[in-house]
C-alpha cells in the first residue's frame, strides 16, 4: 500500500507563486511516474503536471511555462513548482502514483490552492 500526502496550499494573489510538495510512503519504487491532478468546482479532475521514472515531464496546456515538477526517488517526493498563479488556477490539487504499464494508481487527499485578490 502506498500512501501519498500533499502540503503546501494555500491562499495566494494573481501573480504568486506556491510551492506543492507531495511525500509517498509505503512501497513506492522509482517506477511509478508521479504526477498531479486537480479539480475545480464543478469541473472534472485533470492532469496537470506529471514526470515519469526517468524524468520525462508532461504538462498541460494551460500551466506550461508557469508550472514545473519535479521528483527525488531517494526521499519519495514530488514538487510542484507554481508560478504567475492565475484566478483559474484555483482548485484541490491531487498528487498521483502511477505504475506505468499497469492500472495501479494511489492518489492523496489533496490540497486546496485559492489564487484571489
């Protein structure tokens, strides 16, 4: 079982930047790619950043050049790294485990971030 717990929410104004970390616990190995979600109200969850076992990165559109991940498979940690925050940017942000080739996904509880005036 792995379990995996988010910190670094928060409440920060248009133009801000917050650091998300996500710490994994349990049987987590290198090979599982490690990524985060997030979902606003009313919205479906969505991939917003995600780094595999060898680094390769992937984001989405909409973060692209204002957000950057990143992983230390020693400590089992991911970071989320938010720059230029925008209104729209607001949602629960979720960290993921994925074991690539397979079905297995862990997910946290998640971590509000609030970007407002």
């Amino acid at each position: 079982q792995v379990q995996l717990v988010e910190s670094g929410g928060g409440l920060v104004q248009p133009g801000g930047s917050l650091r998300l970390s996500c710490a994994a616990s349990g049987s987590i190995s290198s090979f599982y790619a490690l990524g985060w979600y997030r979902q606003a109200p009313g919205k479906q969850r969505e991939l917003v950043a995600r780094i595999t076992s060898s680094g390769y990165t992937n984001y989405a559109d909409s973060v692209k050049g204002r957000f950057t991940t990143s992983r230390d498979n020693a400590k089992n940690t991911v970071a989320l790294q938010m720059n230029s925050l925008k209104l729209e940017d607001t949602a629960v942000y979720y960290c993921n485990a994925h074991l690539s080739g397979t079905s297995v996904d862990y997910w946290g509880k998640g971590t509000l971030v609030t970007v407002s005036s």
